[in-house]
C-alpha cells in the first residue's frame, strides 16, 4: 500500500496534506481523544468553546496557559520535517491543519491554512487588537479595552478562517490526491473536506475504524513512520 500511495504522490500535480491533532503527538501534544482525560479529569472539547470564554474564563484561560506552556518544549519531528521537504520538492500545494500549535510552520512549511486558527497568537476577546503571549500568559487584560485576552483559536461554536476555509476547500476538490493524517475526522466542518476530494483520497492514521467511507487507501501506523516510508519511496 506505501508503494501504491507513494507512486500516486509521484504522478500528482497536486497533493493536499490534512492534518489533525495524531500528526503532533509524535512532537508530545496529547490529542483530544487520548483514552484518558490529561487534564483535571476535564474534556477539553467542554473548555475550547464560546461559552467557557464568556462564563468560566479562569478555566477557559488556565486550559490556554498549559497549553502554550506545553508547547514551548515542543518541537516538530521527522514527519513535520518531511512535509516541509515536500513543500520545497514542488510536491506539496497545501497543507491544511486542524492543529493550532505551529509546528507545520516551525519545521519549515511556508504555506498552511490554520482552519482552526493557533495559540501561538493573542488578541483581546472583544477589540481583536494583537497582543503578546507574555501579556496572556500573565494574566493581563487588553490594554486598549480592558477586555478579556485570549488566543487566535477557533473555538467551539465559532466560524472557521474564511479565507483558510475557501482555499483548503477549492485545493482539495481539485487534488490529484489528498492525504489526511492524524484526525478522528469527528470534528465538523472540517470532516467534510475528504468528501470534496475528486482525485485519490488517503488516510494515515492509528486506528482505522469509522469515517472512512470513500477512502482510496487507508494506513495504520503512525504519522512519523508512515511519512518515513512515504518518503523514503519518493527520495529513490
Ligand atoms: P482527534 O484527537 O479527534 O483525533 C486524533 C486522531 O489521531 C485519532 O484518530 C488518533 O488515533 C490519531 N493519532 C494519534 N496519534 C497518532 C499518530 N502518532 N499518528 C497517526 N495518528 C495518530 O484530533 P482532530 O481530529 O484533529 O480533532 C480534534 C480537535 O482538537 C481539532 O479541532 C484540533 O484543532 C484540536 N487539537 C489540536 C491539537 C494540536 O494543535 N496539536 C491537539 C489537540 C487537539
């Protein structure tokens, strides 16, 4: 199956990379269906949303905190790496994530739609105006309207980037293949993107159960090793 999706990557003027939480757990950032809760024994999905901001705020701002703490040891690996070799091969036009933490860009990608935003940025709840993490992680309010900070997220209840949205939309209905790695494909919108797909529509993931339906290939394996593999037939 590696050799197969490998040869399409070769033959493919236009390869779209999807990507979810399993391609950063590699690089240490727990994803949001681990089998237990990492955090206060609390869901994150019941914290990331447009509620807990407007009426548990302390909550809402503690979930942040550790998780941009978190972020600051972590570091892409080998799978990241590839993805932005491929990117400077010519064989990469898009990569599309749902993952809010940087590292397609820190491991060298120039060109990623962040669908659900990033907590790498900060801006104030209600004026928007940008604002440092340093002023988040200290618990500051805007300096502007003294408002609530938080980050550039897009949270439960909130619309996706239209412009990252249009382009992933539009990129992926007119790929030669599609590769989605690392996502439950649970979350909505994005889950629908796959159904977009005309070209070969591949998915890399540990489990490979539900949500599958339409898939070309599927491959059960981590994210790392299965882009090893990838590449490994593509660099021949
Ligand atoms: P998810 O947690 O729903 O699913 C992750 C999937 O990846 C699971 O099916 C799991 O089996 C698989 N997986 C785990 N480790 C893997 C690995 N090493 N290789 C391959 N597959 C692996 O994540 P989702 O579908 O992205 O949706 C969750 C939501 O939570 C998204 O909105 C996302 O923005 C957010 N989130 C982001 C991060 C991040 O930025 N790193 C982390 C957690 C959650």
């Amino acid at each position: 199956m590696i050799e197969t999706v490998a040869s399409w990557l070769q033959h493919s003027t236009s390869t779209v990379i999807l990507t979810g939480a399993g391609m950063s757990t590699e690089s240490g950032i727990p994803d949001f269906r681990s089998k237990a809760g990492w955090w206060k024994s609390v869901d994150p999905r019941t914290v990331a949303t447009v509620e807990s901001l407007a009426g548990n705020y302390a909550l809402f701002r503690e979930f942040y905190q550790l998780r941009i703490e978190a972020l600051e040891q972590a570091k892409p690996h080998k799978g990241h790496e590839i993805l932005a070799s491929w990117e400077q091969r010519g064989l990469v036009a898009l990569v599309a994530t749902q993952n809010v933490d940087g590292l397609h860009q820190l491991a060298g990608n120039k060109d990623v739609a962040e669908l659900h935003g990033n907590i790498v940025t900060i801006r104030c709840a209600k004026c928007r105006k940008p604002h440092s993490k340093s002023h988040f992680m200290e618990n500051a309010v805007c300096t502007y309207c003294m408002h609530h900070l938080r980050p550039n997220v897009v949270l439960f209840g909130e619309a996706l980037p239209q412009e990252a949205w249009n382009r992933t939309f539009n990129t992926v209905q007119s790929a030669d293949v599609v590769l989605v790695i690392g996502t439950s494909l649970e979350v909505y919108p994005v889950n629908q993107l796959p159904k977009m797909a005309k070209g070969k529509l591949v998915y890399i993931n540990l489990e490979v159960g539900t949500h599958t339906q339409g898939f070309d290939a599927m491959i059960q394996g981590t994210a790392g090793a299965v882009l090893v593999q990838l590449d490994a037939f593509l660099s021949r």
